[in-house]
C-alpha cells in the first residue's frame, strides 16, 4: 500500500462555513439568514432562507422517485417557499420534466405532477415542484455550497418512506420517522 503524506484533517470544524471544493463554482456563500445552492457545473446558483417564514423544512426522503432521481437510494432534501427562493443565475439553463406518476397523493382524481427542474449543462437537480405542494419548492442539501449546514440548520428533523429504506441504511438520528408521506401528515 503507497504511504500518503496528506496533511487533510480527517475532522471539519462544522460549527463554522465549510466550503470545500465541490464542482466548479466558487461564489457560494452563507449568512446568518440565507445560503446559497448551486449546480456543479456552476451555471445555477439559488439563494434560500436557512430558517424563519420563508424555510419550511429538511427531511430524508426514501421513496421510490428519490431512487431514481438520485441513482442513489434516497434523497435529503429542504423545502422552501417560492416567495423567499431567489435565482441568482441560470434560470434560463434550467430544464424541466415533469410527470404524474409518483407516489405523492394529495386526494384521487387531483393533479400528482411533480416536476424536476435540473441545469441543462450538468444535470444536476436543483428542485422539485409538485402540484400536492403549491406555493413551495423542493431543493436538494447536497447541493448547498456551505456544507457547515448540512449538519446544522438543514440538518433532516423528518425521515418518510422508510418503508422502502434498503436494509443497510439506518434510520437518520434525530428525525422522526414516518412509513410512507411524512409531509401530508
Ligand atoms: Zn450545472
Ligand atoms: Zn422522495
């Protein structure tokens, strides 16, 4: 095995902004009230309360669109109302895709459509808009550039769809756990 002689620090102090290198974007930022987000190719970049009137909540999500919208089992996510999400650039490089099969059901016979909005250049999906949650956007923690938040004001306080929680992943500590829809409760 090759010796390293990385001096990294194996242990971030959190409690401070932590920006690291994360794609190609360098402007993100953070106050005490808002937070940036931006895709990681650069070209979209959102701005959000982290807390107060306008941030509505973080949560894990497992169910199935989460899947496969992240290829990676499950998503953890925050959600925002449209009136406090400003777009600082790249709205027109976001592109839309939007269907009605989810497993988001507000009441039968009502539109389900959730719509992805990603950046045309790098793929990255920046929210989701679903007709079950007017007025709100759905964006994504992982892409908030002050990773110091992820731990902290965005730290997931819901987990849903643990039914579909593969084996392997425990539930997330400190979040209360719902079966299925945790956010129509
Ligand atoms: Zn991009
Ligand atoms: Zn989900």
């Amino acid at each position: 095995m090759a010796s390293t002689t990385t001096t990294t620090p194996t242990t971030i102090d959190k409690t401070k902004p932590y920006f690291p290198l994360a794609g190609l974007a360098t402007d993100g930022w953070s106050t005490e009230d808002e937070a940036t987000a931006t895709c990681f190719c650069g070209a979209v970049q959102l701005s959000f309360p982290t807390h107060g009137p306008g941030f509505v909540g973080s949560f894990v999500c497992n169910c199935s669109d989460c899947h496969k919208l992240t290829a990676s089992i499950h998503a953890t996510n925050f959600t925002v109302y449209d009136t406090h999400l400003k777009h600082l650039r790249g709205q027109e490089n976001l592109k839309t895709f939007g269907q009605s099969r989810t497993v988001f059901f507000k009441t039968p016979g009502q539109d389900n459509t959730m719509t992805n909005y990603f950046c045309n250049t790098c793929g990255s999906l920046m929210y989701r808009v679903g007709a079950a949650f007017p007025g709100m956007s759905i964006l994504r923690v992982g892409s908030v550039d002050d990773f110091s938040l992820h731990e902290t004001k965005l730290r997931p306080t819901m987990e849903q769809f643990t039914k579909d929680r593969p084996s392997w992943k425990l539930p997330t500590e400190g979040a209360t756990q719902f079966v299925e829809d945790g956010l129509h409760v």
